[in-house]
C-alpha cells in the first residue's frame, strides 16, 4: 500500500494506450499506468492487504486466496490493451510463477525466461505471441529492487541449441555469474558485504558486473534499465525474449519485513491472430522519434538493421500480415537489387555474438527487399548452415518473407539434420496457411521425429496453424485433424521425473539424455499426492495448443468436439504433470465458455474440473469461468 513517502516519488514515463504496440515492437517493454486498468485504486489496496497477511503468515500465496487479483485479470483497461499486444481471447500459462514475488537482497542474473512453463523449450516467437507480465499491488520507490530490464534486446539472442550454457531456456549474458556462485551472495540486508554508500550508488561488484554484461554484448541501443519507481498498480508488460533479472533492494533492510515489495507474474499468451486495419498502417520513422521517453535512449541512433526489425513487427501486430517492401528499396533496379542481396547474404554470415542484429537485420531487409524469390534464395540457403546464428536469423528472415516461404520451410522439416527440421517445423508454424501438405507434414514430426525438441515444436505449430486458419478462413476446415493429431500424441507422449531431480543438479546445468534432447524444466507437485514431480514438453505444447483451438468454441473443433472433451477429462482425472492438468482444464473451459454450441459441456463444467485436486484460477477465470465459480467449487470440497 501507498504510504506519504512513496506519494512523493516520480514514476516512469508509463505508455499511453495509443501507443502501446508501437513501442512494444521497438522496445519490447511497455508499462500501464494504475489509471489506465479500469479498475478503483482499492482493488490494488485489498490484493497487498491479502497477500501481506499470507506473507506474514509465511503461508503460500495463490490466485485463488487473492481473489482481487483474478478481479484484476479482467479489468477493461488491461484486457484492452493485452487485446492490442496479444489479440483477444488471450490466455494465461496455469500454474507457472504466477504466485508472488518478494524482493530482497540478492541479484539474478541476466537471463531470458523460456516460453512457459519452466524451461519448456519451443519456438522463442519474434511475433508478439508470448509476452510476460508483471503486477505491482504497492507503489515500488527505486531503492525497493525494481525488475530490472534491457529494453531493445527481445530479438537478439545467443546459440543454445547444442550451448549448454542455454539448453536450459534462460538465455544468459553471464552465466560465469552463476558459476562464480554471485547469484547466491547477498549484495544488501544484514549479512552484505558491501558499504551502504556502495549499494546505495550501484558501485557494488555484482552492480558492475550486470551494467558490464550488458555493454559487453555490443548490441546497439540496449542499456540495463530498472523499472521504477511505480505506481501501486502498475502493470509491466514485456516480451518474454527480453533480457531481465529480479534486482536487490538497497533500502533499509529492517523495513523489508513490514514494507514487502510484492510483485506477480503471469505469462500469456495469443489464442487468435491480428485483425487486419480498414487502412493501412502508417510507415514510422524511427530514428526520427527522438529519445524514448521510458529508456531515455536517443533512437536516432537505431540503424535500418535494427528498425527493419521493428517495421516487421508493427505492421504484423496491427494486420497480422507481412509488410510490403521497404521504400528505400522500391526504385532499385534489377542488378542494384540482386548486388544488394549479395550484400545482406554475406552480412547475414558475420561471426561473433555482438554480430546478432546485424545477421537478424540482414535477414529482415532481405525478406522485404522487393522480390520474394531472390529473398528465399539467399534466405533459404542459409537455412542449411552448421552455424546456429545464421539458421536462426534465415529461419526469421524467411518467416519476415510470409507464406511464400511455405515450400522453402516444407523441405526443412524432412531435412535429416535435426535443427534444420526444427526450423522448418517452427517457420511453417508462424507464416504458413493451413493446408494439407502442411498439416501432413507437421503431423508426421509429432507422431515420428526421434528428437522431443522437434516434436515439442511441431505441437506448438499445430495451433499457431489452426490460429491463423480461423483468422483468415484458409484451412479452417482442417482444425478437427489438427486436434486429432494433437490429442493422438497424447496418447504416445511420456512423462519423464524432471531434469533436475533425474540429474541431481540444478536445472541450470541439466543436460540432454538419451530419452529427452531438451531441458524439460522443473516438476511441481504442489504438495499434492495425485501429482509428481514430472515434465513432458511435447504434452504440455500439444496441450498448449489445444487451449489456442478451443478458443474459438465448439464450431471449430468441428468432429473432433466429442474426441477432444474426452481427452482433456481424462488429462485433468489422471495426469500426474499439474501444467498438463492447468492446460487441459483451461482447453476444457475455453470450449465450454468461448463461442456457441457447448451448452451441456458448460452446464457440467465444475464437476469436471472438481476431478483435480488444484484449479488453475488465472487461467481459468480469463477463459470465460466467472470468479463466483470459484466460491462454488470451494464450498464443494
């Protein structure tokens, strides 16, 4: 709760709603001002007031004991402007870190966290399709550990593929800070090592440290950013590709008990594609806006690699589609074009990490440099190099270029070489139409491909594929056998004890093995019997994207309506993995409560998700369920 001191603060600049997809593109992190929920201040009041006597009581903290939060959720203002980040009907990941956090007196350490949940590697989307946020009950003064940020750093990224450093989902700039044990040393509170003056002024080693890792990358405009101070209510939302880490306090350590920070996480994600404008979206000049007003970076400095980036991704967020070609490049003739495309080929190939947004920029100007063949051929070329950096930019490059890729990406995902199918698989899910050259080949990597990383991402591109085939009609009969395909790998997919436990190590350090090529994450159990200590990417993706398909009601599930309750009933009875059950649940509730023909199903709701010992409220309660069912089921335990 406010108190007369933090009334007296300055808070961030906060994002006008006008302006929110503009600057998400282009910085990757917007903040909503308490004022712009639409909700009253006492909602924030009563969500502290709860959760401190949870704190207090050192009990745990849940959405279904803060019920104001699951209030909040649906507030107009915030649905309002995720609509705009990431479409209406957008859902919440069940179950993964979206209890509360504390700040305290230690520092993470720069990272990337992975899609949802918990290290399960897929697709990291440069489309706006997974976007975490943040909530803030009380005000956050700046000395009160603000999440600190890297604002401008969502589309560039380092090797993980075969880099253990990274297999496990969070990109790290340092992680030699984690293996020099930093991330465990108490920076500020009683047992510091540090002068007062030191941790007051950020002069610490581990301050250093993270402003160093930063500017090390030689990224053009990133800077490290606290964001703070804020208002009681504000809402942080920003890509979940970009940098971050939970931030120390450097206040009076003997107040933290009595003036907690709290702060709750919620990931979500886009069950429906943009809707394409009556009018055309404006051409913005970048460099011409002047200094952010959030980051206080000067964006003339922002060069055309770094801003043919943002151009893709303003213009699809507002159409969902691919942007026509650059103006700069529209009067060049045929030789200027092709010695052009030579150019960005060769600078797609540059070594070195700090190279990452000029091999990303090279692919992007290459997709809209005005003739689509010659941009999949140099594009599609690089598809096929033993350099992850490369693969990865041509991957995004050809997914810039749009549907016309289809044929180039449907090659790709027979390729022996498992990264190279990956790619394919993962590009046919965020540019191709629904067709049944498509659906076939995605389906044959879900039910054959040896490597669960692969399969994992064909289970995702299932419903990035039925998403798209609603939003333009394309394929739209085909949803059924997308659901089919997705249910059926239920029946084959294993869970496994997870990583971490299965290696005795941290999850940070686990390593592929011969049942599972990628890091499966931690298992929770929530100190429920009927639950283990389990992972399965390819389930939990598959189900992932069953949510996305239910989301358009029963008419779209077609044939595959009854098959599909069937399945989700029996995840949520007997699955021993509780993010399966969260998934199958809000799938269940979604089919149930979005769109029409589902009367009997939403009649006998409750009792069905009454066969879990937990119910997965955020998720819930954003995918139509009324928060008065949450008394209704309490009072039938």
């Amino acid at each position: 709760m406010s108190t007369d001191k933090n009334k007296e603060f300055s808070a961030v600049a906060y994002t006008a709603p006008e302006n929110l997809v503009q600057e998400f593109a282009s910085r990757g992190l917007v903040v909503l001002a308490p004022e712009d929920l639409g909700v009253s201040p006492e909602v924030h009041a009563r969500v502290y007031e709860v959760e401190k006597a949870a704190h207090d009581a050192k009990g745990r903290v849940t959405p279904s004991g803060v019920p104001a939060v699951l209030e909040l959720l649906n507030a107009p203002g915030l649905v309002d402007a995720c609509n705009k980040l990431a479409g209406e009907h957008w859902a919440i990941v069940p179950f993964t870190h979206n209890a509360s956090f504390t700040s305290g007196g230690r520092d993470q350490h720069w990272h990337k966290d992975d899609n949802g949940p918990y290290n399960s590697r897929k697709q990291r989307h440069h489309q706006a399709v997974q976007i975490e946020m943040l909530y803030y009950p009380q005000d956050v003064l700046e000395d009160m550990g603000p999440t600190a940020t890297v604002p401008f750093s969502q589309y560039w990224t380092n090797n993980h593929e075969e880099n253990h450093d990274n297999f496990a989902g969070a990109d790290h700039l340092d992680f030699e800070y984690q293996l020099d044990g930093m991330e465990r040393e108490p920076i500020s509170g009683p047992d510091a090592k540090y002068d007062v003056e030191d941790i007051v002024n950020r002069n610490t080693a581990h301050d250093i440290r993270m402003r160093d890792a930063v500017m090390n990358t030689g990224w053009p405009l990133v800077r490290s950013m606290e964001a703070g101070p804020l208002r009681a209510g504000s809402v942080v939302f920003y890509s979940h590709n970009t940098y971050h880490r939970g931030n120390h306090r450097r206040d009076d350590w003997r107040t933290w008990q009595s003036n907690p920070r709290f702060m709750w996480r919620f990931w979500i994600y886009r069950t429906s594609d943009p809707v394409a404008p009556v009018t055309e979206p404006a051409e913005v000049n970048w460099p011409g806006l002047g200094v952010d007003p959030l980051s206080k970076v000067d964006l003339s400095a922002a060069g055309d690699d770094v801003t043919s980036v943002w151009r893709y991704h303003h213009y699809w967020m507002q159409t969902g589609k691919t942007p026509p070609p650059r103006p700069e490049v529209a009067a060049l003739e045929t030789g200027e074009r092709t010695a052009e495309a030579d150019r960005l080929f060769e600078q797609l190939h540059r070594k070195g990490n700090a190279a990452e947004p000029m091999r990303i920029g090279a692919a992007y100007k290459l997709a809209s440099i005005g003739d689509t063949a010659l941009a999949i051929k140099h594009l599609g070329q690089a598809l096929y190099t033993d350099r992850e950096s490369v693969r990865r930019a041509a991957t995004y490059g050809l997914i810039a270029v749009g549907e016309e890729a289809t044929a180039t990406f449907l090659e790709a995902a027979t390729s022996p070489i498992r990264w190279v199918r990956k790619a394919g698989v993962y590009g046919l899910g965020d540019t191709s139409q629904l067709s049944k050259e498509v659906l076939d080949v995605v389906a044959m990597r879900l039910r054959e491909d040896s490597s669960v990383y692969v399969r994992s991402v064909a289970a995702g591109t299932l419903g990035c594929l039925g998403r798209r085939a609603i939003s333009t009609g394309i394929g739209k009969d085909l949803i059924p056998a997308c659901l089919d395909a997705l249910i059926e790998s239920l029946g084959r997919e294993q869970n496994r004890l997870a990583m971490d436990l299965a290696q005795g190590r941290s999850i940070k350090f686990a390593r592929p093995t011969d049942d599972c090529d990628v890091c499966e994450g931690n298992g929770v159990d929530f100190d429920h019997a009927r639950f283990k200590k389990v992972r399965s990417a390819v389930r939990e993706n598959a189900l992932w994207s069953v949510v996305i398909l239910c989301s358009h009601g029963a008419q779209a599930t077609g044939a595959a309506f009854d098959s599909t309750i069937t399945a989700l009933r029996e995840v949520i009875r007997t699955d021993e993995n509780a993010i399966s059950v969260g998934f199958a649940m809000d799938a269940l509730n979604r089919l149930a409560n979005l769109g029409e023909g589902a009367g009997d199903l939403r009649a006998n709701l409750l009792p069905m998700l009454r066969e879990s010992p937990i119910q997965a409220w955020e998720a819930l309660v954003r995918g139509g369920l009324g928060v008065d069912a949450l008394a209704e089921i309490k009072a039938g335990e």
